[in-house]
C-alpha cells in the first residue's frame, strides 16, 4: 500500500503532467517506460498527502539524488551518537547537498560505514566490507517502509568508472537503484513527517533549500537550479530540492541520466513535492525537460483549481 492516498483529482493531475512530459519530450527520445514521476500534494493542515505515481516503483540509477539518504543517515548517526560532530562533516554536508560534490559525498560514507575504498580485497576481508557498506540498505529498510524494499544505496558517486573494491560492490551488488516512490516518501519524512527529530529535519531542510534568483544562480552555477526544476519557478515559490545528472560514466547502466527530487510550494496552491526521474542521452543533455515539467505541473494545478 502506498503512503500517499489516492483520488481522483490527484490522479487526473498526475495524468495530465505525465502525458504533457511525454508530449513535450517526444523528440527527445522519452517514453513511458523511461519516464517515472511521483507527485504528492500535501495538504495545508498536515496529515497524509495525496499522491500520483508513473513507473513510481520502478528501479532507475538514481545519480546524485542518493545523496538525499546519505545525508539521512549523516544525521541518524549524529543522533545515535555513531559518529561525532565536526566542521568537517558539516563542510561535507553542504558540499554535498548545495553542490553535490561526490568527493564530499564519498567522505561522508566512509565516516559512516566505518569503509574505505581502495585495492582488491578477497574473501573474508572483501565480505566483511560489504557487510560494513551495506549498512545504509539496512538501517534504511528497518523503517519498515515498502518502498524501501527495491532500492539500493550502498555505493559512492563516481564521475567514471569505478575500481578495485567499488568495482568489486557493483559486481556483489549492483549499482545504485532507487525509485521516484522511495524518494518521494523520504522527502516528505524529512520535510513534513515526524520520523526525524526536531533538530535533525531543520538541519536537512536548510540543507535541501535552494534560492533561485538570477543573480544567485549566477553566483553559484553549481547549485543545480539551471537545467532542473528551480529554473524556470515563480520568483514568490519556495524549493527544496537534490537534483542528479550523469552523462557517459564508462558503463551503460549508470549513464544518460537527468533527475530531480524537490518540494515546492508557490503562494496560493497546494505545496506538492515532484520526482521525475529520466533516461537517454538527449534527456540527460537537456536543459529544459525538467523545468518544462515543474511549470506544466504548475499550470495544471491552477487550472485544476488546487489550492493550499
């Protein structure tokens, strides 16, 4: 069961963005089976949101929108006292987040799984390592969330091809996986539910918030506004967002990629949050198919007369 509900407003909204992405990306290749979109609308009181899914439980490599979990599991070990707070991990934090450094990320799963990566390990000493580095599969499907079941966050963000024992953990593993669902479900438990403390979620909220006026964006052209949602959004809208892009990586199975995971709330509808992930090399060269998306969404939900 999923944990958004289901109605019939939700899902014409739902259907009506899906069939506008694939109309507007026909030419670049898109189709249903490479396209997968959660929508949730969250309403103004709290509670349950409502919610809409398109290849929502489908597995796609999920580029750098795994450092949403990374950072999730940053602060679990901060609150369990696994790890201890210093400037570093902060610096690494926001690295990460505002300007998805991998190298920032990379630093953050050794601290947390207590693993390096390096040479060739064989037997019992590259089987304990793969336990240790699988410790964010575990922790993250103890919620007991079903979404959680499909997806795979175990490896580090690489911009090419990988070696020694992180060839050996795709080998073992395979490569990342999430699903839009999966994403969509961890968004809303860090930006609208309870399941993290107080000080943790204030923490990822400030990290996951991104301005996106001309001359910020300008400023910081790392910052993963242009090319994805952010983009093109009313200048009065607030976002929270961690966008991910590969181009070729040296292996077809995480390459051609163009995601982004955000919340957005604009003055006078309903603050939703949006997962679109895509494949192909066009999408993934595109700088307009998910700005395109956030705005059609829009529309539809002024059309629709959705509201806060």
């Amino acid at each position: 069961m999923a944990f958004f509900e289901m109605d019939p407003t939700t899902t014409e909204i739902g259907e009506r963005l899906v069939a506008t992405i694939l109309r507007d990306n026909a030419e670049l290749g898109l189709t249903a089976d490479t396209l997968c979109v959660t929508l949730l609308l969250h309403p103004s009181r709290g509670g349950a949101p409502k919610g809409f899914a398109h290849n929502g439980d489908k597995p796609f490599y999920p580029c750098s929108v795994i450092k949403i979990f990374w950072m999730a599991a940053a602060y679990h070990c901060l609150e369990t006292g696994a790890i201890k707070p210093h400037a570093e991990l902060d610096r690494a934090l926001h690295d990460m987040i505002k300007w998805s450094s991998n190298t920032a990320t990379n630093y953050i799963i050794d601290l947390v799984t207590g693993t390096t990566g390096d040479t060739l390990l064989e037997g019992q000493a590259l089987d304990d390592w793969i336990d240790k580095r699988s410790w964010a599969n575990r922790w993250i499907r103890s919620f007991g969330w079903p979404e959680m079941t499909p997806i795979n966050v175990a490896q580090k963000n690489m911009d090419d091809d990988r070696y020694g024992r992180e060839r050996q953990l795709v080998d073992a593993l395979g490569h990342n996986a999430l699903t839009t669902n999966a994403t969509a479900r961890l968004m809303h438990a860090i930006l609208d539910d309870a399941h993290f403390s107080d000080d943790s979620r204030k923490a990822m909220r400030s990290l996951l918030s991104r301005p996106f006026d001309r001359a910020w964006v300008e400023a910081h052209p790392s910052a993963q506004i242009n090319g994805y949602f952010g983009q093109d959004l009313p200048q009065d809208a607030k976002l929270w967002s961690k966008a991910g892009w590969t181009g070729w990586t040296g292996d077809e199975r995480a390459s051609y990629r163009r995601h982004d995971a955000a919340r957005i709330e604009v003055p006078g509808l309903a603050p939703f949050t949006l997962v679109i992930f895509t494949q192909g090399k066009p999408l993934s060269e595109s700088l307009i198919t998910l700005p395109r998306a956030a705005t059609s969404l829009i529309a539809i939900l002024r059309e629709t007369g959705v509201k806060a």
